[in-house]
C-alpha cells in the first residue's frame, strides 16, 4: 500500500508563514524577497512533489495574483479593492473600515495627512476667572465633573497620540499592539479620570437653530438678539467658546450665578469628555444637560465620556 502523499503547502500559505516571521523580526522588505527565498523552507519531498505537480501549479498561478497578496501589484490597485492586506488581517470581516485606516494608506505608500491635536488646558485656564465664586465651586462640586478641572493638558505629545491613533480600530473600540488588544473600559474612566460610571445615561438628540437660541435665553440668560447673531456667525446650532467665555464673565459680573455656572459647566464638558474636532464650537445640545443645576449629579457622566470615545 502506498504511503499517503503529502500535500504542499500553497504559495500563499507559505508567504503567510514568511511574512509573519519576518514581522517578528522587524523587516519590511517586499513580497518580491519572499519567493525567492520560498526554496529555503522547502523539504526535499516537497520539492520532488513540486516537479510532478508543474500543471496544477501553474492552474493554482492566477488564483494567488487575484489575492493581490504581491507588493507590486497591490499598489496597482489601491487599499479600496483588496479584501487582504500583506502584514494585516486576511480576514475583513471584522475590520471592515480597514482600507480606510491610516496603516493601510501607510503600507500603499499613500502620503499620511497631518494629524492635528489639540489641548485645551491653557484656554481652560483662561476662561475662568482666578478664583470661581463659592456658588458656582458648588454646582461643579456637585455635578461630580471637578475632576475634569484638573484634568486639561496645556501641552500634549504629537508624536505619541499619533502613534495610539495608528493602532486604534472603531469596529472593535480597540488598540492593535504588538502583543495583542488593549481597550478603555468603565474602570479605566473612573480610576484616571474620577468621573462617575453609575447614574443615569443621558443621550442628546441634535437640536435645530431655534431651539439652540432659546435654550440660550432661558438657561444662559442672553437676548434673542445677540444669540441670533450668534447662530448666524456659527452656521447652526452651535455656540463658539470664545463667546461663551464672554457670556460667562458677563454674568458673574451681574452676580447671575446660576447662568454662569452653566456656561462654565457646559465649557468644561466641551473641552475635556465631549471635546470634536471644531475645537473652537460647543453643540447646543449638551446645555440641557444643565437645566437643573442640583441634579447634574443623577448621570453617568463616565459612561457619556467612553461613549464619545468609542464612537
């Protein structure tokens, strides 16, 4: 009886074997490289059943450059037509925005845009006056986001979050490191950042420009008028900080402490745990959130900054 004949690895499988163990050792030479050291991880009965089986592989060829496993021709094609990525997942089932992820854009040679960061620390610290009054102190204390007060950077590390920025994966909320997955959890929000994770989940709907100009009036205690004309300047329902800052003085000035307190509270949200990329605008739907100033403590103001986050 015939021993059982062994079957070769494919071409694929084994520049799979090849680029995972070269990534381990740092290289990143081209897929050229690979096949022609391919022989050197080749047995002698493999090489012997290569010589018998010449028609099945050149049957086999067209099925590996329809893979576009090759350096040279996926660069042909672009990130937005492979369905696998040399040195990433061979399955884009789960990273299904992957094409689109900065990594990929990197291994096609695509030059990388300019990340930009911003650090709200030093706008924080002149927005409020040297010592906040005893009232509003109050109302922050209560709401259970003082912590965030301490928690504003004045510089931050480009280079650092943009090298977090290259690892992170929206489809799983994760990091992608060299030694495996790292996520932000519940219990990383409340150790680093002191917010609460238990209360009430408060999720804001979008709001229209009318309403954002009368929730200004009753809540920050601005003219229809100037909040008009404020909502002209930004486009929509969305207030500049530059002029919430003048609301806020404005209204300690006039002892409205109840209104200060909110434009401060909702500045404070705005530049830390709901912070986007404007960087310069607050949406208006967050200032409901501060209608009631002595039951601002009732959210899970955590759980709102993971949420941001994740999305």
């Amino acid at each position: 009886m015939n021993p059982p004949e062994r079957i070769r690895p494919t071409t694929s499988r084994r520049r799979r074997r090849v680029i995972i163990e070269d990534d381990d050792e740092g290289h990143h030479d081209n897929v050229t490289m690979y096949q022609h050291e391919e022989p050197s991880i080749l047995h002698e009965e493999e090489v012997v059943h290569e010589q018998v089986n010449v028609h099945e592989q050149e049957e086999a060829a067209p099925t590996h450059e329809e893979e576009h496993m090759e350096e040279g021709h996926a660069g042909a094609e672009g990130p937005g037509e492979l369905t696998q990525y040399p040195r990433g997942p061979y399955d884009s089932s789960v990273l299904t925005r992957y094409r689109f992820h900065v990594s990929a854009r990197l291994w096609f040679g695509e030059e990388r845009p300019l990340l930009k960061t911003v650090a709200h620390g030093k706008k924080m610290k002149q927005f409020t006056l040297s010592v906040l009054p005893r009232s509003i102190e109050n109302w922050v204390n209560l709401s259970g986001l003082n912590p965030l007060q301490r928690g504003s950077l004045k510089m931050i590390d480009n280079n650092l979050i943009s090298a977090f920025a290259e690892r992170w994966h929206s489809e799983t909320s994760s990091f992608h490191m060299s030694f495996g997955e790292m996520t932000i959890t519940l219990d990383d929000v409340a150790n680093l950042l002191g917010l609460p994770i238990r209360g009430e989940f408060y999720s804001p709907s979008d709001v229209d420009r009318v309403t954002a100009c009368n929730l200004v009036v009753t809540l920050l205690g601005v003219t229809t008028t100037e909040i008009w004309e404020e909502t002209m300047k930004t486009r929509g329902a969305h207030y500049s900080l530059d002029w919430l800052k003048k609301v806020f003085k404005r209204q300690c000035a006039a002892e409205r402490f109840d209104c200060a307190a909110r434009a401060y509270l909702l500045n404070l949200v705005r530049s830390t745990i709901f912070a986007d990329k404007s960087h310069t605008l607050v949406d208006a739907k967050y200032l409901p959130l501060f209608r009631y100033l002595d039951g601002t403590d009732k959210y899970a103001w955590g759980t709102a900054a993971l949420v941001v986050i994740y999305d």
